[in-house]
C-alpha cells in the first residue's frame, strides 16, 4: 500500500512517535493457510455476506404480496439505482480490505490509519455529491426505464427516501472493508448481520403491521444503514491504537497516515475497480433496461429470478471475502507459498457451492418461487426462465470468487480486464440473440456474461504470484 515516493521523514516521525503496530492485535502470517484457517474466517464471512440479499429478498416479497404488480417492479427499478450507484463505488469496501490487510501484516501504526482514513476521506466526499445530484441521477434512470406512470411513482417515494442514506452507506462500506482486513470477524458479523436482521424486523413491522407500503421498506433500510454504521464507528475505535498524547506526534502521524501522494496511490489502485464496477453496472442497465420492454409481468419475473441468484453471488461473494484477507496478508508479508494455498482453497470451496446451489435450483425452484410473490402471472413467467438459474452458480462461481485474491493483493488491473472482456462478449450475444430468442436471450448473455468473468481472471494468476516473491528471490 505504500506509495513509492512517500516522504519518508513524515513516516518515521510517525513512527517514531507511535511504535509499530503489535501483529496479535491486527493477524499473524502464517508460511501456508490450513483449511482450518480458511474456514474459520470463510464461514463466518459467507454467513454474513448471505444476510444481505436476504434484504432484497425481504422488500421483494413483501411488495410481491401487495395487491399490484407495479409494487415489486417499482421496488425493483429503485433497487437497480442503487445497485448502479453503490456498485459503481464498492471500491471503497473492496480496496480498504486489500489495504489494512497488507497494513495488519507490515505491523505499521501509520498504514492502519491510512487504511481507514484515506477511503473515509473519499466516502464522504462522494456521497455529498450524491445527495447534490439526487434530482438528476433518478432522472437519468428514467431515461433508460420503460415503466408505467404507477410503477414509476414507487420508484420515486422508495428512492427519495433511501438516497439520503448515501453517507451511511458508503462509510459503511470504508468500516467494513478495514474491519474484515484486518480479520476482526466479530464486528464484520454484528455490522452486516445485525442491521441485515433489523432491517427485515423493521420491515415486517412497518409495512404488513402498520401499513406504510412502500415508504416503510425504505424507512426499514434507512434506519438499518444508521445503526451499521454505528456498529463500524465503535468497532473501529476499539481496534485503532491509541493516538500519542503529545499534539506534535499526533499530527505527525496523522500527516503521514493522509500523505496526499499515498491518496493519488491509493486512488490508482481503486481505478481499476471502479472501471470494473463501469462495466457490471453496464451489463445490469442493460439487462433491466431491456426486460422493462418486455412488460410489467417479465420486468418482475426477472426481477424474482435476479433476486434468487443474488442469494447465489453472495455466497461466493463471502468467499471472495475471506481469500482477500488471506491474499493481502500473502502480499503483505511476501509469501507466494501463502497465496497458491489460498488459491486452491477458494477453487475448492466454489466448486462445492456451486454444485450444491445447482441442486437447491433443481430441487426446490418452484417453492423459492412462491416465497417471493403471489401472483400467478408472475410465477409463471419466473418458471418459464428456471433453466437458467440451474446453471448459473456454476460458470459464474470462479470469476465471483477469485476475484478476491486480485484485490486483497491490490493486483487490480486484470480484474478490470477480464470484465471488460466478458462486458464484450454479453453485448455481442445481447444483439444477436434478443431480437430472436426475446427474454430468453436476454439470460443467455446474461449468463455469458458471468462465464466470460471467469474464462477471463484465471489465466491471470501468475500476477498474483510476482506481487508476492521477496525481490531477492526474482533475482536469484
């Protein structure tokens, strides 16, 4: 994470005034990784990582209980704007795993407070220039949407709502990233599961209770953003070392921690994550845009589809989570050996969830169906799509995962790449197999799409290998 024209003066005054940071407090480095290790920051990381679409889940059947079908699709087109913009930012989350990772195994006092207030720094920045350009970002998303004057209005009331959750969100984001880098399981687990939870209590209560429709989902998640960011804030405190008592080596520590050459560094890094973000944002606008011209009835059933697979992508999402830990400290501490058992782990792990989420499609699709709405024509049309759900998890399941490795290790510009790759290839079957397959090609680029992530990254690992070979072993 060092830049490499950093001023070293401020960081030894830094350090000089604040020892290296102890590695019980932060993580150890290990020579390898059992599968002991791995599970233990794996289990947890999926457990947590599969809370969150269970919101989407939540509001979707919630609104799919309702007495329209412009509840759902509304809900799901302000959703979708969401998705766009704290995707297009989810660098922060991504690169601040990556950073204090690599900052836990260095030891440095001074990379621990750059990993967190660098991108803190960011975030708020950002989501100021959100809130300023709310009126013109829901514009520009109806530009793009085919939608009904009743579809739209839930569209509206669930976003201007929600968008003045911005701050909270992305400062969530910079929390937990630093958090799960740094392997503080505990306070990962109760930031994501515990607003997760009350987000769906709160939107049980707030809406088939007290009937607030759809202004009661988004106050639900409102609220719930509020709380995570609380839960991040204390995490936080509790696991910073202390600043120095006397003010000079304090804002000699803070100097070096928000060195503005380290920020251009840090924001080089975090370009390539963005311009993936570009292109899966893209792909998903496109992908809504286009099932819009197919009518309200399609709109939601691929909206309760999408719903399903997200369960799916958070799964391999958590395991993306923990190899990222892992990758950094394999960088961190200039271990090849590190990173080829991470490696192996994670294809092992994808390959067993993927086969076992193939089965629950197989299984159990109609009832997953039922559990998100009610309504007959929109169960129908989900069902007619349910081939495509059965493979998904597994030519997507290695692209979603070893992705995770690339930015724990802050290797980044082959995971833009291999997206803008598979961005190519979705265009090129969207083309030519909408106009005659309909909604049904739609899913086949949706689904190429996924298996070209994959095709893509791998081949890539060599990469992986190079950022964590000591020098003197390139040299000999």
């Amino acid at each position: 994470m060092d830049s490499p024209r950093a001023k070293k003066g401020q960081g030894s005054m830094a350090e000089s005034a604040h020892q290296k940071y102890q590695a019980q407090k932060t993580q150890q480095t290990s020579h390898t990784v059992s599968g002991r290790d791995y599970a233990r920051i794996l289990v947890p990381f999926v457990l947590s990582t599969m809370t969150q679409p269970l919101l989407g889940v939540v509001d979707t059947a919630i609104m799919g209980h309702m007495s329209d079908s412009s509840y759902i699709a509304g809900v799901a087109v302000g959703a979708v704007i969401f998705n766009t913009i704290y995707w297009l930012l989810g660098f922060l989350r991504v690169g601040s795993t990556g950073f204090s990772a690599q900052a836990g195994t260095k030891g440095s006092v001074t990379e621990l407070y750059k990993a967190l207030l660098v991108p803190g720094c960011m975030a708020l920045v950002l989501s100021l220039v959100l809130l300023a350009l709310q009126g013109p970002i829901f514009g520009g998303a109806m530009l793009i949407m085919t939608l009904d004057a009743a579809t739209r209005e839930v569209a509206w009331t669930y976003y201007s709502i929600l968008i003045w959750g911005a701050p909270l969100v992305l400062g969530n984001y910079v929390l937990l990233g630093w958090l799960m880098g740094l392997s503080r399981i505990r306070a990962s687990l109760v930031m994501q599961m515990g607003s997760n939870f009350l987000n769906i209590i709160l939107a049980l209560l707030f809406v088939p209770v007290l009937g607030w429709g759809v202004k009661g989902v988004a106050l639900a998640t409102l609220i719930a953003q509020a709380f995570a960011l609380l839960v991040g804030l204390w995490a936080a405190w509790k696991v910073l070392p202390s600043l120095p008592k006397e003010k000079a080596e304090r804002m000699a520590l803070l100097r070096a921690a928000m060195n503005f050459r380290d920020m251009l560094f840090m924001a080089r890094v975090n370009a390539n994550l963005l311009l993936r973000t570009v292109c899966m944002l893209a792909q998903t606008n496109i992908f809504m845009a286009t099932a819009s011209t197919f009518g309200t009835t399609t709109l939601s059933a691929n909206a309760v589809l999408v719903q399903i697979l997200l369960v799916f992508t958070y799964v391999f999402e958590g395991i993306a989570n923990a190899s990222s830990v892992f990758a950094g400290k394999a960088r961190g501490g200039k271990n090849p050996a590190l990173m080829k058992a991470v490696y192996r782990m994670t294809l092992g792990w994808t390959a067993v969830s993927g086969l076992a989420m193939t089965g629950i499609c197989l299984l159990w699709h109609t009832p997953m169906l039922s559990l998100f709405t009610d309504l007959e024509d929109v169960i129908l049309a989900a069902s007619a799509l349910s081939f495509w759900s059965v493979f998904f998890p597994l030519v997507s399941g290695p692209g979603l995962t070893v992705y995770g490795l690339f930015t724990g290790a802050s290797v980044t510009r082959p995971v833009f790449v291999s997206t803008l790759q598979a961005l190519l290839a979705f265009l090129a079957v969207w083309v030519l197999a909408v106009p005659a397959l309909g909604n049904h090609g739609l899913w086949l680029a949706y689904t190429v799409f996924y298996l070209g992530r994959s095709v893509f990254l791998l081949p890539h690992f060599g990469k992986l290998l190079a950022v964590c070979t000591p020098k003197d072993s390139k040299d000999s």
